[in-house]
C-alpha cells in the first residue's frame, strides 16, 4: 500500500488559483477511477510515493446481528479483541472477499452506515480497498491494523454484509425451489442425495428464510454432468439454527453418489380444520402461512380444494362446502388468496394459487369443508352419466354422499385459467371433441375451476393437439350446470373426432404478463392481461423480490431495475394493479399479495417500467408484442401475397415443409395474412429454397382455422425435410390489416368464413355446376322430344299427302289410256302410245323445301326424313325393267308407265 499526495488546483470565480493537498492511499494496481468516485476528490495532480506499507497479518470474521451466519455487521479478532471496521471506501468487492473468506457464496450487499446495528470495542480496520478476488481480507490494501476508534465514536459507520450464503436452491421455480448445492469458498458444488433427510431439507428451508420444506427428492440427475459434488454428507438433528452448523461425515469410501437432492420450501405450511376451538375433519380451513394461522376466504374456494384438505388431513373425501358455516368473530386475519386444486393432489400448497389483485375477503365469508370421516370409509360411486340435469343454484358448492374421482383441467394455456379442456375419468385424461362447442360449455368449465366467466370457447385443438383418449363430444350445456359432465353429451368415450379437434377455454382470470417496448425484449412498460384486457403495473412498491420475480418469470434474467426517468405514455388505458408485494416463497407474479384489480389504480406518471439483466430470444420479429399475422409472411414471390411460408419462432424465421400441405393448408395462410382465398398450394420450393431452420412439419388443417397455429402439426423443430421441400402459398387477393388477438392468443375461428370449410365450399360449387348441367341436359331433352313428335306428325300428313297424290295420277292416267282405246284406230308401229306425266309443282316444291335432291334417272327421288317410298312393279303393273324419269312406249309395252317413286 502507498499514501499518495494528490495536488489540487481550483481557480476562484475571482481569479487567483488556490492550491489544496489531499492525501490518498494507493496501490500499483489499484484502480483510480474507484478511488475518485469514493473520495469524491478530482485526479489531477502529482502522486508522490512515500512509502509502502505492509500487508496485515491474519485475522478472524464474524457477522453479527443478520438473519443468518452469512448476512451482518461484519466484525474482526485481532489481539483477541473483537473490533469493527469503518466504512470509509466499502464496496461490494470488499464484501465479496468477506463472503468468499467465510464460505457464503457471493455478496449479495454491502451496506455502511452501521445498518445491522452499532458494535462495539476498538475499529480495527479503515480505508479496505480490495480487488474483489482476493481469498481472505488480509490480502486487501489497507493501513496498518490499530484502534482507529476516537473519543465519542459509536461504531455509527460500521460496515455490513449480506451474502448469498452458505446453502441455495438452484434451477427450481425460485430462490426457494431446487438442487442443494453449498459454496466451497471458490463456486458452488453439489450435495449428494446420500442419506439426506427430511430434517435437513427443513433445516436449510429455515436458513433460506423459505418457510418449511415441504418435499424433497434424491436420486436426480445432474443438472451439468461435469459438476463438483460436496465430499461430505450433513446429519442434521433438526435444532440447528443453519446447515453450517450441521454434523458432517466424509462419504462412504470417499465418494458421494452422483446423485443430486431437490428440496421444495412453502410458506404455506400446515392445514386444519377447526369447530368450537378444535380441529377435527370438519369446519373452518385454516392454514399456517409463514407462521402465522389464517382462516381461508370462501371466495372462489370449491369441492376439489376441499377434497385436497380432507385427504391431507386424513379425512376421507369432501361432502361439502358450506361458505361461512363455522365463522368465528374475531377472525380477522383471513387469507385472501384463491386455490386451483384438481383435486388430487396430496397437499393444498401443491396447487396453482393466484394472489395478485385479489380483492378483501368479505366478513364471515370463510371456506368450511365436511369431509366424510374417516380415511378408510369407502363412499359409492358417483353416476357417471354425463346427461343429468342441472345441478339447481344453491347445490353447486354440494356434493351427494358418493365419490367422484373424476376431475377437470385445463392444459398447455400457460395457467390454471386457460388452456385445452382434459377430463380426468377412470384414472385417465382425455380431451373434449370441439363438435358443438360454445362459451355456455365455456362457462361451466371456467366456473367448475373457480376461474371466473368464459372469455373464449376455443376449438381446433388451439392450444394443442392432446394424446390418449377423447372422452366427450357434443357437449351442449345451457351454462348453470356445476360440472362438465353434467352437461347432455355422448357418451363417455363415443365420439367422431381427432385430436386436432380438441377443445379449450379462455377464462375471465387467466393472466399473461409483458414488457411493453418497441425496440427491446426485456425492457418496457410492465403489463398484465386480466379480464380479457391488457393494463399498466403501477410501480408502488416494486422492491428489488418484485422485480427479480418478473424477469425471472418473463425469461429475462434473474435481477431487474426500475427505471423512473422515462417519459409517461400517452394516451389512456388500464391500469390493473398497485401495491405488489412479492415474498421470496413465491414462484411468480400470480401469488404475490397486491392491491384489488381497479381500472385505475394509479395516474400515468406511476406506470411502472422495468429494465432486465438477462436476455431471451425475440418473440417477435419487430416491436413486442405481436400478433400472429405479423409471425408469418410469404417471400420469393411475384407479390405480398404468394411465396414461400415463412414462421417466426424462437427469435428466428424458418419455412414449412411440404408434408402433407395441401390448400387447405394454405387457406389458412392467406387468410390469415389478409389475402384473400388461397389459388394455390405449391411444393418442392416451388418459390426457392429458403434458410435456417425448417419450423414446421405436417401441418394439417380443415381449412377455417384463423392461425396456422391452430393446425395439428409436429413439434415446433422436428421434421426430416430439407429446403428443397419448403411449402408455398399463391393468395388470391391483396393483403390487408386484420385485428389483433387479445393477450397475445388467438380467437376462435371467425363465424362467418367459419361456416364452411374450405373442402366443402369447393364440394358446394361443384355440385351446383353439376345441378346446373343437368337441367340443361333435361330441358334440351325435353325439346328434342317435343320436336320429335311435331316431326313425326307431320311426317305421318306428308304420307298421307303422296298416296293422294299418286292415286289420283294414276287414276287421271288410267282413265286417259281407256278413252284412247275406245275412241281412236289402232296407232302406227312406231308411235309412242305413253303420255308424259309431270309431278305436280306443289308436291315439288314441298319436297325440295325439305332439303331434297334433284330426281335421278332410275326413277323420281324424294329425301324427306331418311323415309322411302316405293312403289313396286305389282302395283303399277307387269314391265320389263325399271322406267325413267319420262318413259316411251316399246315394243311388248302394255300401254302404261312403269311408275317408281322413291322418297326417302
């Protein structure tokens, strides 16, 4: 260590230069920037080296007056006197070597100022300047060790420590969940799980201010598999105030088992029943919550949270309810919070609880439970029909003296309040068939819950595809029932469908939280979704828990600040929620106690916002929060709307594979980006191959989902495509805005372009094409026929007119030829003794009307309808051959024309 003189030089406002000396204590290494923001003293001068001073010999640590060995004043034994140290220059980094020298794992604060109390004896230390990797406090920089105490000096500038400790809970939902691992003085290693016991999971709950251990678990696996393990087991008693302090021995054969332990710590620690001052397996629920017995509110509290208290009790099962039926006044400390239980689950501080916004539980309003007795009392089975009627009002909170193992849940919605519908029946869960499904099924779920009223009743297996059995279908509920299955449906089990129908439900108190920025992930303007709504975060009192449990839950980091400087918002909104008050048992935003939910629960100026340590990948390709149009987009195209399906997810874009695409697939593409109807659906990177990952495989949709999200597909990832088989869509419109989806879900389908799928729409269009060619198949039919008979009429008069015709030609030549015979000589030899016979004009006309052809030699042609008239030699009489058009008389002639009239 080197004093150091610093020259100083100020010039007055007057002029004249003023000189000032401060002395200052220096190292070679040490860092300058430190010591002129600790001595608030400008560096411009001349260092003069003086002299250099010795290290100081050891001493021994101790913390006093924290909540644990690991937190306190920090004070020092020197001569066999136990001294304090002054808080001149104190820093985190010294704090650091301070925990580091004890075995406490890393400085969490290094608060001065005597802030754990005044000490007492001589100070021994003043001016520690430590780089922060030092092993022990004696290789810091320093003066020399002596009593540095003056006259009347109370320790008030005596320093501090508070240091992670000795024991933590890593890798678990919070500081009060996870692995044990203990601080060797250098990092963090692993206790083994042999012969860990229950006592110690409660001994190391207690030092990490935690509440009780509730669970633990041994035999798990590393979390890194090339992690230390502690070469030591614990045997803790159970009256050790720290596990510090607990006995150790070596590990069998020097060797701990690679297996790791996970402890579980509540503040919710023990339950009870109490009647006329006694607990029994009746009465009003009260619960031990950090320490304290609190009665329950009855606000929300149902049949499955009061199943849960009876088993855990050993009690038998829930016969009922009642609200209030056990009050006793006085009771004033009445915890609030509210319950998700199935109804399985073998304590009520494994269910899902919600504390955040919610409201003063009114007077007498406590949660009472009856259960049946006894553990080993076997009640009959429930009926199992699922078309009862409706249960009345006042019977909702009641059950009949049988047992109902059935229960309900809902899934993959990322709460208690929201998620795919699951039916727990004959110790199996299945799922709910979206045939017929409605906000009134909606309603009974989200009140069987205890999750408020229904929001949405979604369908298509919207918050994904579920496995096994698919219990329900058409479910028709009038919305008062009390349970699912009491609602008229199928059977249990008889159904139509496929997973990718699945149902599911958005209810009233489902929550959502986000960090509401343009241009960064972890940082914005904290708001929660509640009632179908999103609203600010006021920031009274947001302490440094609150904030570290909203980035932790919001995937960014473990640490976060609020910042003050930031100019208020415009405009107006909800804002949901003030007077947060996180504790260090809970697990999220959710159980936090705070103020009731209001619209306007602080002005603009007090909207909180939030800056967090870590970083997560983007949710969204630009400014967050997004909706899902903006996750997807079509590239490679002629136009915004036709290319290659591209998907944002996990903070990248990525294509689809063409499995199974088809254009139902696209339908919902383009409806979702706005544009229109799909043309068509394209494969084998029909656009070009694209880049990066391949996000989605076998999609398959029906076509009037309104997200791509919606559709059944293969885990986000997994697939055995390349690019060349990226999808396509060719959209028939131009792309448009379309409204955005509340709390970042998506609605149910749109109920006009719901109506029909798209396979049925082309069945529709198809069909009324065919409809429409054959009525115009039937009435040519019907014309031809018409026209049929006019032809063969007039056909039968075109007959009729020729035979009169010919008969009376023959009958004017027969008679012409007798009155030759009678009344004139015999003619000469070579006179032609035939008369010419001329067809008459009419009859003519009328056949070459009709299309005829002109008379050939052979005889006289008439084509009238491909029908022939002939008439034969037998008629017209005996002759040699076939006559011409105009015959003469020959030798051997009888005296008449061969007549031969051909009509076709």
């Amino acid at each position: 260590m080197t004093p150091a003189l610093i020259l100083e030089r100020e010039r007055t406002s007057n002029g004249p230069e003023v000189r000032k000396y401060s002395w200052l204590f220096c190292s070679w290494d040490c860092d300058l920037e430190d010591i002129r923001m600790a001595s608030n003293l400008p560096l411009q001068g001349l260092c003069f080296l003086l002299s250099t001073m010795a290290a100081a010999p050891a001493v021994e640590l101790s913390l006093k007056n924290g909540r644990h060995h690991c937190e306190g004043r920090v004070e020092v034994k020197y001569q066999g006197k136990w001294g304090t140290v002054d808080d001149y220059w104190w820093s985190l980094k010294d704090a650091n070597v301070v925990c580091r020298q004890l075995k406490c794992g890393h400085a969490l604060d290094a608060p001065r100022a005597a802030h754990f109390g005044s000490g007492v004896g001589p100070i021994w230390f003043t001016y520690i300047v430590c780089k922060g990797t030092e092993s022990t406090l004696n290789e810091c920089n320093s003066f020399r060790i002596r009593n540095y105490r003056k006259k009347n000096d109370f320790h008030s500038n005596g320093v501090g420590v508070v240091c992670s400790g000795f024991v933590r809970l890593a890798g678990g939902d919070g500081p009060c969940s996870g692995q044990v691992e203990v601080h060797s003085g250098k990092d963090w290693t692993l206790v083994s799980d042999g012969n860990f016991t229950f006592l110690t999971a409660q001994i190391i709950c207690a030092e990490l201010g935690c509440g009780k251990a509730v669970s633990f678990l041994g035999d798990v696996s590393f979390r890194e598999s090339d992690r230390q393990v502690w070469p030591e087991e614990f045997r803790c008693k159970g009256d050790e105030p720290e596990l510090h302090f607990c006995p150790r021995v070596c590990c069998p054969g020097g060797a701990c088992h690679r297996r790791a332990v996970q402890v579980s710590c509540s503040a919710y620690t023990e339950v009870r029943l109490m009647k006329n001052g006694t607990s029994q397996c009746e009465g009003q629920v009260e619960m031990n919550i950090s320490g304290h017995w609190k009665a329950l509110c009855a606000s929300h509290w149902n049949m499955a949270n009061a199943n849960v208290v009876c088993q855990q009790l050993g009690c038998g099962v829930a016969i009922s309810a009642p609200k209030g039926a056990y009050f006793v006044e006085g009771s004033d400390q009445i915890w609030k919070a509210r319950f998700h239980c199935l109804g399985a689950e073998s304590f009520l501080w494994n269910c899902p609880m919600t504390a955040l916004g919610i409201p003063d539980c009114a007077h007498g309003n406590t949660a009472s439970v009856i259960c049946s007795g006894n553990q080993t009392q076997v009640l009959p089975q429930c009926d199992d029909s699922v078309s009862e009627p409706a249960a009345s009002a006042g019977s909702r909170e009641s059950a009949p003296n049988c047992s109902d193992h059935r229960q309900l849940r809902l899934v993959d919605g990322g709460g208690p309040c929201a998620g795919r519908v699951e039916i727990r029946y004959r110790d199996s869960w299945g799922t709910v068939c979206d045939d017929s499904w409605d906000l009134n099924d909606a309603h009974v779920v989200c009140r069987q819950l205890g999750c408020g009223e229904a929001l949405n009743a979604t369908v298509s297996a919207h918050f994904g595809a579920g496995s096994d059995s698919i219990w329900l279908d058409d479910v028709n509920c009038t919305g008062k029932e009390s349970h699912i299955w009491k609602c008229p449906a199928r059977g249990w089990g008889q159904h139509d469908c496929r997973h990718k129908e699945d149902a599911g439900v958005i209810c009233s108190d489902f929550l959502n939280l986000r960090l509401v920025s343009e241009d960064q992930e972890c940082a914005g303007w904290l708001e929660v979704f509640y009632n179908g709504t999103w609203g600010s975060v006021c920031h009274s009192p947001m302490t440094p828990m609150t904030l570290s449990i909203i980035c932790r839950q919001l995937g960014c980091g473990h640490s976060g600040t609020l910042d003050s400087s930031v100019v208020p918002r415009e405009g107006s909104r909800l804002r949901w929620v003030d007077q947060i008050q996180c504790r260090k048992t809970d697990f999220s935003l959710w159980q936090c106690p705070s103020g009731p939910w209001k619209h306007r629960s602080c002005s603009a100026k007090e909207e909180a916002y939030i800056s967090c340590a870590g970083m997560r990948p983007r949710s969204c390709p630009a400014a967050a929060p997004c909706t899902d149009q903006e996750k997807l987009r079509l590239r490679g195209g002629d136009t915004e709307c036709s290319g290659r399906v591209e998907v944002w997810h996990d903070g990248s874009w990525g294509t689809v594979c063409d499995d199974s695409w088809s254009l139902a697939e696209a339908e919902v593409v383009c409806q979702q980006l706005g544009c229109g109807s799909a043309l068509d659906a394209l494969q084998r990177a029909a656009f070009g191959p694209g880049s990066g990952s391949i996000w989605l495989d076998e999609v398959k949709c029906r076509g009037r989902e309104s997200s791509l999200w919606d559709c059944a597909a293969n885990p986000w990832g997994q697939n055995d495509c390349k690019h060349e088989e990226d999808a396509g869509a060719r959209c028939s419109g131009k792309r448009k805005a379309l409204p955005s989806s509340i709390a970042g879900t998506r609605p149910g389908p749109n109920p006009v372009r719901g109506i029909f799928s798209l396979s049925e729409m082309l069945c529709f269009i198809l069909g009324a094409l065919l409809f429409l060619v054959l009525m115009i198949l039937v009435t040519q039919l019907y014309r031809w026929r018409a026209a049929s008979r006019a032809l063969s009429s007039f056909e039968d008069a075109l007959g009729e007119a020729v035979y009169e015709e010919i008969d009376h030609l023959v009958t004017m030549k027969e008679d012409l030829l007798g009155g030759t015979a009678q009344g004139t000589d015999t003619p000469a030899e070579d006179y032609d003794n035939a008369e010419e016979v001329l067809v008459p004009e009419a009859l003519a006309a009328s056949w070459m009307s009709e299309g005829d052809v002109p008379p050939k030699e052979n005889g006289m042609m008439a084509s009238q309808t491909g029908s022939s008239l002939q008439f034969s030699e037998e008629v017209a009489g005996p002759g040699k051959e076939d006559s011409p058009w105009l015959l003469q008389g020959e030798e051997g002639d009888p005296g008449y024309d061969d007549v031969e009239l051909n009509a076709p």
